[in-house]
C-alpha cells in the first residue's frame, strides 16, 4: 500500500490546515464498534433504541435506556487510543493540525494526547453527563458508579431533571454554537480529511462540502464506499490505523529534526 500511503502523505505535505474529521470508524481498532460498518451497533440494535423519545418516554423506557448506555460506556472506558489516534497526534506536533471535528462519543482523540482545544465533538461524549431540565454537567465516571444494574440513574443535583450522557440521541438536534464552530473550521481548513465516517448523518456530513465549497481539498479513508467518493481528490478503502500512520510516518521522514516543531 505505499503509493497509497505517498499519496495522502502528499496531501497532507502540501496542505498546512488539516482539518480532520473522524467518524465511529477511527475506533473500532480501539474494540469500539461502528453503527453502520459491517460488525457495526446496527447489526445487532434497532436504531430507535436510542431514540431521545425512549429517553423520555417514562421510567420504565429510562430505565432501560440507562442500562444499554451504561454497557456502551463500559467498552468505551475500557478502549485504548490506536494507530490512527497517534498519527493525528503525531499530525499535530508536524504543525500541520487545525482541528479534530469528531462525530465520536468516545473522547479518545483527547486520550491519545490531540489538545482539547482542537477537538469538536460535534455529538457530544460519554465521558459526561448533563441535565435535560437545566444543562448542568457533570463527570460521567462518578455519576455512572451511582447508576444501579436496573439503570435507576440519579436526578440533576441542582433542579432535580433527568441527567442523560452528554451526548447528541437521534431525536436531538446539535448544539448550534458546536455545529458553527465545526462550521469555520471546515471554511477555514486546506485539506478535509475524513477517516471512519460513512457520511451519511446530517449536518455532520455536510462540513466536507462547505470545505469544498472553500476550495479545501478532500480525502477520503473509509473501508466502504461513502456518498462523497465522487467528489474526493483521494479515497483510500484501508484501516485507519495503517492509512493513516503510514502516511504520517512518511511525512515526519521529511522533517529533519531539528526542524520539527516541538510538541507543546
Ligand atoms: P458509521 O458507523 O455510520 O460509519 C463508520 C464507517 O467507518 C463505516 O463506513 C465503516 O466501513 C468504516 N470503518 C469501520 N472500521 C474502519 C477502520 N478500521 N478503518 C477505516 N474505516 C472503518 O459511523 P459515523 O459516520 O461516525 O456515524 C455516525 C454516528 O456513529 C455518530 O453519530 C457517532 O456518534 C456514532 N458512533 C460513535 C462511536 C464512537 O464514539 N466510537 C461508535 C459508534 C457510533
């Protein structure tokens, strides 16, 4: 696969503001399944499960709920950064990262080492909890140790509302100031680089048009085919994880050293 890996590594040599844009796809070599990939969630769950309406549709539904999340988070917590985490990280201390937009819930671009400030989750994160009644957010880690195997979950501790994960149900719509921050830097980026995402969930997969829109190149790194393809200067159909070290490593063999910018 080395003229694979040359050529994103080609991409990536001539861009300076890489905007990279992951979906559920860049963690399954975590142990994360996928919702729509062949192993994926999908495979196994009807979709309306986790249906904000379920949420709320009484206690005995919330209940339920609580205990599918709670086994979600436990293979998210248990999951390690891979490859393809390290390489945007790596990505990073070459000064070629603007941004990390994620669909992913799983906060492992964090975990890896990317900066914070550089991720958007666009659907929120597991690794907290918030309040549908008030907003207030709090530590998943300390909250879930609270939720009983039945998935009795305790109430928001400042107006008593119904504490849900932080994250983005079908049903609810994203946070506007998060989707218009995903939004600038899809406007402002060179290269749009999307790794492990399907591209067919709105408004998330309407960023690598806007980016296009603004004369960003696109690439694409997905094991299937995605509604984009046709409008991609590179589709790579690899894993993530060798896709994306092997283009890095590729790159950080340019840089001479003494040259690199030094990881902050
Ligand atoms: P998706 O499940 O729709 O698609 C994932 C894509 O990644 C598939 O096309 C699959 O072929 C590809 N893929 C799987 N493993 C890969 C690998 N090793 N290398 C390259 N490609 C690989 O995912 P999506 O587009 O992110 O869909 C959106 C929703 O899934 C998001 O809302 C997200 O919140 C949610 N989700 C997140 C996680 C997570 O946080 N890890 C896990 C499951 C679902």
């Amino acid at each position: 696969m080395n003229d694979a890996w040359e050529a994103l590594a080609a991409l990536l040599r001539r861009s300076q503001r890489v905007l990279l844009f992951s979906g559920a796809g860049i963690s399954t070599e975590s142990g994360i399944p996928d919702f729509r990939g062949p192993n994926g969630v999908w495979t196994r769950f009807d979709p309306s499960e986790f249906h904000i309406d379920r949420f709320l549709a009484g206690e005995a539904s919330r209940r339920r709920y609580w205990q599918r999340t709670t086994a979600f988070y436990q293979e998210i917590v248990k999951a390690r950064p891979n490859a393809a985490h390290a390489a945007v990280v790596a990505l990073e201390r070459l000064g070629k990262l603007a941004s990390v937009v994620t669909q992913n819930v799983d906060g492992l671009h964090q975990l890896a080492g990317t900066a914070p400030e550089k991720v958007v989750e666009l659907h929120g994160t597991h690794r907290f909890v918030s309040c549908l009644s008030c907003g207030h957010t709090h530590p998943r880690a300390e909250f879930q140790a609270r939720v009983t195997p039945e998935g009795v979950a305790p109430d928001c501790e400042r107006c008593g509302g119904p504490m849900k994960p932080a994250t983005i149900s079908f049903g609810q719509t994203l946070k506007p100031e998060v989707l218009a921050h995903a939004q600038t830097e899809a406007e402002r980026c060179d290269l749009f680089l999307v790794v492990g995402s399907s591209l067919v969930v709105y408004p998330a997969a309407n960023l690598p048009v806007v980016a296009a829109r603004r004369g960003a190149a696109l690439a694409i790194v997905n094991l299937e085919e995605t509604p984009l393809d046709g409008y991609a200067q590179l589709v790579l159909r690899a894993p993530a994880g060798e896709a994306l070290s092997g283009a890095v490593a590729l790159l950080a063999a340019d840089v001479p050293r003494s040259a690199a910018p030094r990881p902050s």
